[in-house]
C-alpha cells in the first residue's frame, strides 16, 4: 500500500466512510483541474463543497465533470 492508500483507509474508518464508495482519482483528477485552472487554494475547497453536496444529495452523479468543466472555462475579468 502506499501513502496515499493508507491516508484514505485511515480517513474512511475514522469517518466511519466505506473505502469502496471513494473514487480516489476522481477527486485527485477535480482537484488537479481546479488548481491549474481557477487557483492552488480553490482545489481543496471545491473537493470539499463537493462533498458537502454529495453528503446532502443535491450533487448531480456528473458534479465533478461539472465542476472540471468549470474550472477549464474559468477566466477573471
């Protein structure tokens, strides 16, 4: 196992998470997105809305697409 596999197991048990439901890459592909494409700092706070949204179930099954999508289009004005 390396760090990052035994960094998620420990987070799930200690959130009480079945490691099975995380999808690992998709979150590290979002987060990935969002630094390069919005800002560093936006990445950690969008996996975190994310899972905000997920946990009350108003995240459509496609939210990371979105939200990678998002991030591809984000310009300031």
């Amino acid at each position: 196992m390396n760090v990052l596999e035994e960094w998620t197991a420990l987070v799930c048990r200690e959130l009480g998470i079945d490691p099975a439901t995380v999808d690992r890459d998709l979150v590290l592909d979002l987060t990935r997105d969002v630094a390069h494409g919005v800002a560093r700092p936006a990445a950690p706070l969008t996996a975190y809305l994310l899972g905000l949204a997920q946990g009350a179930g108003t995240a459509p099954p496609d939210a990371a697409a979105l939200l990678s999508a998002k991030a591809a289009e984000w310009t300031r004005d």
